[in-house]
C-alpha cells in the first residue's frame, strides 16, 4: 500500500512536467487521495438524482421513483436540471410526472447536510424548465410555460415550501439576472414573433410585499441574459447604437459607464469571479438561439482585450477568474465520404486569461441534457457551473461509444485521463 502511494505521487509529480498535449492514466487511487473540493450533483442513468464528491463518496440518492428516461411506460416520473444554492447546502431540481394526457411539474429542495428533500412548487398547467437562486439562498426563481403557451412566466418559491410561489414577471423570451444584495432584478424580455410584449430591459424591486418594474431607456442589441457583477456594482448589457452593436458596461442603477466592445450579430457574455473581467462571443452566424463567433476577453478597468478562437458556442469562468473553459462544435466526416456522420462533438479547450494560451483538452460527445444548455449558457452561466470550486477539475456528461451516457472528471490541466465518477445525464459542480 505504501509503495502504490508513493508511485502515485510520482505519477502526479511527472504530469506536471508533462508538454502541453502529454496525457498520463489514473491511478485508481487518485480519486482517494486527492484533496475533495465541494459536492457534484447528477442525474443518474436510472432517470434519479444524485450527490456525491468527486471521488463517487459521501454518495446520496435523492429519489428512488423515476421511470426509464429512454423508454418511458404511459405513467413516467423524471427529474432534470440539478442546481446548487450558492452555499453548496441545498439542490433544487425540477420533475414531471404522469401521463402524456396529464402530467404534474414539481420543484423539490434538498438539504444536503439534513438528508431532506420538500416539494416548494407543483402544477398540473405550469411546467418548470429553469432555476436560478436568490443570492441568499432563501427562494428559488423559475420559469415556467404558461397554461396558454403564449409567454413565459417568471415566478420565485421559498426553498423551505409551505408556501404558494409568487408570480414576478410575464415575457417571451425571459432572461434575468440577481443583484447579489437579493433585492431586484435586471431582466431582459419580450420580442418573441408570438408575443404581444415589445422587447425591453428593466429593473424589478422587491419592497415589502410590493414588486416594482422600473423600464430601462436603451435599445438593446441582439442579446439574451444580461449579466450584474458579483460584487453588485456594475451589469453587462448590449446596446444598438447607429450600424454599431455594443456591448455597455452599466452602474448598479442602469446607468452607462463605458463600452466594453462590439459585436456582429449577437453575443453572450459572462463575468469572471473577481468582478475584473467579462468574457464575451462575437457572434459572426445567425441563429434561433445562442451565438458562435470568436471568444473576447476585456478586462473593465484597463479595457485590454484578448480575442481567441473562431467557432465558440459556450463558455463557463473558472471561480478565480485565471481560466476560461470553452467549448467548440464540429461534426467529423465518414471516413472515406467527406460527408458529415451527423454525430455531434465538442472540443473543450482551455483559456488561461492571464497568458493569452489556448490549448485543446478533449474532444468528445457530450449528452442532449448538456448540449441542450449550450444555446444559453449566459443565463446558465449564473447557476449553474461545470467548475469545481478549487479550480482543478471539471465535470463533463459525455456518450461513450455505444451511446451509455457518463459523468466524468476532467483535470484541468488536461495532463491527466478522464475519471468515470458515474453514469449519469448530467452533472454541475456546487459552487462551494
């Protein structure tokens, strides 16, 4: 035992001499002797939820009743979308439940440390698909469809239940984003074909029992989440001004301070950690939803910026704010045809901010759960997070080769194999 030790802290030693590209297997004994940082929550290949660390120990099955996810009977149970409170203690998730004819969607809280899981919301016409919490960790926002399928609904629970939700906004689209001090909202909504809302960015105030919506006066340009610092004193918006599409730096009030670069078509953006840098893509193609284009980096005090990369659909900040994850899509050829073999695959490549270097980690498949996030990271961005809070690994959900989805541990060196943690449809890092 002593001896296998030893040899794999030499292994570890040599990877960290390794070039750039040099990849070493991992010792079974790594996930053990590594030093654990936060809980991972995912969704198992049974349809279940689940938190283990990154090491498959401290595991905990949060529900036991979901039906097959790929090939569900006439009355189904599923669940979807693990999010973490920003202190790590809590998971909200989504289910739905019942038959094509009638079915019931639900959002559950658990309580890591308590080893509680409480229904905060449930409705037979209402259908949760996105959650994002209140910086103190006290609600859980959402949206939902609304019963006449004409907007969205934006709506916040308490994570402890007992309580109805409450109703904050209408819009479609909607995208929103906290201020950290937990008391208003910057959202950026309406313009859908279908809707009656013209698009607009407005502020909403919670003040006592009332909710306040204050308009912003800007035209904003083709964009979807609007991004408030984590330090609470600036927002990322976009801006059309003349033939110019700008993205504006604001204070915490709406007013402008700054532009902080241009984009073609549209963009997404996010904040790094330390309050000092916003990512952003320059999208060059038109698209339903998301945006890829060339990754930036701006740094807001200096206005330096680094440009990387030409095809980049979603990104996620490492929490120290050195490193960017990126993702990159391609669909490879058949052999010998030059045709397209209609399999989708990401390059995850790594960006360290500080340097300017940009290096290639893997290339693989990653599940619909996953790839279906990408078109909004900016809004997933602010919940959720590939990234483990001591910035040494990610979490990626990947399809082998036969099709068997799979959690994995990536280091983000990228000098080591990924580790199996489980098997699974999707996983997110707690933030803590």
């Amino acid at each position: 035992m002593k001896k296998t030790i030893i040899f794999t802290l030499i292994a570890l030693f040599i990877a960290s001499c390794m070039p750039q590209n040099g990849r070493i297997p991992q010792s079974p004994l790594l996930s053990t002797l590594e030093r654990k940082s936060g809980l991972i929550a995912y969704l198992g290949a049974d349809g279940n939820m689940y938190v283990s660390d990154q090491a498959g120990g401290k595991q905990k099955q949060l529900t036991d009743d979901a039906t097959d996810p790929l090939n569900p009977p006439a009355e189904f149970s599923t669940y979807q979308l693990p999010t973490w409170s920003t202190d790590g203690n809590q998971l909200a998730f989504m289910g739905l439940s019942g038959t094509s004819d009638e079915a019931t969607g639900r959002i559950f809280v658990a309580n890591i440390e308590g080893d509680s899981v409480n229904e905060i919301f449930l409705s037979k016409t209402e259908f949760p698909f996105y959650l994002l919490w209140s910086p103190d960790d006290s609600n859980v926002s959402f949206l939902t469809t609304a019963a006449s399928g004409q907007a969205l609904i934006l709506q916040r629970a308490s994570a402890t239940g007992g309580g109805e939700s409450t109703i904050i906004d209408t819009g479609s689209p909607y995208y929103w984003s906290w201020a950290p001090n937990g008391s208003i909202l910057i959202t950026h909504s309406g313009g859908a074909e279908n809707s009656t809302a013209p698009e607009h960015v407005a502020f909403i105030r919670f003040q006592d029992a009332e909710i306040i919506e204050t308009g912003l006066e800007l035209t904003p340009a083709s964009f979807q989440a609007p991004a408030w610092s984590p330090d609470g004193s600036q927002i990322v918006l976009t801006r059309s001004e003349g033939d110019k599409n700008e993205i504006i730096l604001t204070d915490e009030t709406g007013q402008y301070i700054k532009t902080l670069g241009e984009f073609t078509l549209n963009t997404g953006f996010g904040w790094s950690g330390d309050s000092k840098k916003v990512a952003f893509i320059d999208g060059l193609q038109s698209m339903n939803a998301g945006v890829i284009g060339v990754l930036n980096v701006v740094d807001t005090e200096t206005d330096e910026n680094l440009a990387i990369g030409e095809n980049v659909i979603a990104f996620f900040w490492s929490p120290d704010g050195k490193r960017i994850a990126y993702f990159v899509p391609f669909l490879p050829s058949q052999e010998g045809s030059g045709q397209s073999s209609g399999q989708f695959l990401l390059q995850l490549n790594m960006l360290d901010v500080e340097t300017g270097e940009s290096k290639e980690l893997f290339t693989y498949q990653p599940t619909q759960q996953f790839a279906s996030i990408l078109p909004y990271f900016d809004q997933y961005h602010q919940s959720n997070t590939i990234w483990s809070p001591d910035n040494n690994n990610l979490v990626l959900s990947f399809l082998d080769s036969e099709g068997n989805p799979g959690i994995a541990i990536v280091a983000a060196s990228g000098q080591l194999e990924p580790r199996l943690l489980a098997e699974g449809y999707l996983a997110f890092w707690s933030w803590k």
